[in-house]
C-alpha cells in the first residue's frame, strides 16, 4: 500500500543508514573556523565529559563565538575510558575543536579517571585532587558561562563531571552563568531552547564526524539532527509554554541556564527560546 507518510519514512530510514557519509579522520578538504574571538573577550567554558560531547552539546557555545565574539574554551575532562583509545580519540578531538574553532585543553595527560559519584561519596581525597585540576583551569580561563551535564545524565562519567565542575566552582567561589545540557537522559526542567541554524547544524555534525572510532561504533552523527528536531518538539511546551504554539524551526538543544553567585545556584523562574534571529547573549541580561 502507498501512501505519502510512507515515503517520508524511506526518506529519513536512507538518512539514517547512509553507508557513504564522509568521515573525517583529517581536516583535509574542510575549511576550518578561525577564532574570531579578541583579546579579553568573554569565555564559555564547555566541560566534556568525553571526546565528542563538545559537538553534541556545543550549540549554545557555538553561537556565542559567532554571534558574539565569545572565546570557546573545551576541556576534555576524559578521554574515555579504553587505554587503547584515548591518543586516537585526542587527535579526533583536536580536528573537531580545530574545525568549529573552539580552543581545547587537557586535565591531565590521557585525561582524569573515575569522574563518578562514587569516586566523590567514597574517596574524597582522590576527589578533591580532580576538583583541584578543573578548578585551576577555571581559575585561569575566568569564564562567563560553563557548560556541563545536568546532574541526571544517565551516564555515570556525565553525571561525575556535573558534580566535578560544580564543586570546582564553589571550591574558588567563581560566579558565572550555568548551563546544564542532556543527552543521555532528558532534564526534569530545562529553560532554555536554542535554535541552531542550517550552517551551524551542518557544522556541528561536520564536527562529529571527526570523531571517527565513536561514530564508526555508533552512528550517532547520523542521529543528531533527529535528537535536535525532537528538542524542538519538547522544547514547545517544556519552554515555550504547555499548548502554546511550537517553533517553527527544526534544530535546537536544550539546557538549564541559571546564575551561580560563587556559593549557590540563584533560583530562576525565566525561560528562553532562542531563535536563529535573537541576540544570543539576552540569555544573561
């Protein structure tokens, strides 16, 4: 039987098993973005907890280099957890951060280990040498805004860098914006919906597919346009409003963004959808 949802359905099934999709294991044929960031200019600081979570979470930190003139700082936070892996993963990781033009820096070589809420409830010394690292590079980035995963991430390295970043914060007393991310696991309450455009898109899974080994094992750069639509649809009444009108516009990432005064997260009751044609920084007005 044929009918038109049909056809829509091929449609996407031959997107997502595409065979011949370009992987990026050198920057050859790309045209990577400069930093267009200037001396002084504002840091987000973005808290991977492993190679390739700086494009599946990057939107936000993508359109305040662009569209502001932020400077992007990403700390690799691990480097996964397979030995065998982790100088590959390294150099896919400086290709992705080299294309969006997004700075990139190392805890310690090959990364820090057993960023988990059992290491933090269990072994507090071996905690506190890890919130010692992140809190030195926060020290000396001085960021306006941090993005990490929500504290319910699923993921057992997710959630130990949401508390890691956290607890590296307070342990200096830096204020600046949060902006919590999901992936794995939906947020109970995210306030923020961020459009990204058809470029910045295009570039941010261009990005991904840098990370070859991850995506070879899992084509989840294939996916991401998927998980960015259904934002949308979640983001329409999670943010807009329950029966208000939805975006018109395809791709978007969601996030908590709230204040943190140096001591504590300030309670927010605003919420934002930020469309392709907003000025991105009225996120911190």
């Amino acid at each position: 039987m044929s009918q038109a949802y049909l056809e829509l359905v091929k449609a996407h099934d031959a997107l997502l098993q595409k065979k011949d999709a370009p992987l990026y294991s050198s920057l050859d044929g790309l045209n990577p973005a400069a930093s267009t960031a200037k001396a002084g200019a504002p840091v987000v600081m973005i808290f991977a907890p492993h190679p390739d979570d700086e494009c599946i979470i990057g939107a936000l930190p993508l359109r305040l280099a662009r569209e502001a003139g932020y400077h992007v700082v990403n700390v690799a936070v691990t480097q996964g957890s397979n030995a065998a892996r982790k100088q590959p993963r390294w150099v896919e990781l400086s290709n992705a951060c080299q294309y969006l033009g997004f700075s990139l820096r190392e805890t310690i070589p090959g990364g820090l280990g057993n960023v988990s809420t059992k290491t933090r409830d269990g072994a507090p010394a071996e905690w506190a040498e890890k919130v010692a690292v992140i809190a030195a590079l926060i020290q000396e980035y001085k960021p306006a805004v941090c993005v990490f995963p929500n504290d319910n991430d699923y993921h057992s390295a997710h959630i130990g860098t949401h508390y890691l970043t956290m607890d590296a914060l307070a342990s200096i007393g830096h204020a600046c914006y949060v902006a919590n991310s999901e992936f794995w696991r939906q947020m109970d309450k995210p306030n923020t919906l961020i459009e990204t455009n058809i470029q910045d898109t295009a570039d941010l899974i261009t990005a991904l597919s840098c990370h070859v080994g991850e995506v070879e094992r899992n084509p989840y750069h294939l996916r991401l346009p998927g998980w960015m639509a259904d934002n949308v649809r979640r983001g329409a009444e999670v943010v807009g409003g329950q029966g208000e009108a939805a975006p018109s516009f395809s791709f978007g990432t969601l996030y908590r963004v709230e204040y943190f005064d140096g001591k504590a997260i300030q309670p927010t009751d605003k919420k934002f959808v930020v469309t392709a044609g907003d000025d991105i920084k009225k996120l911190f007005a």
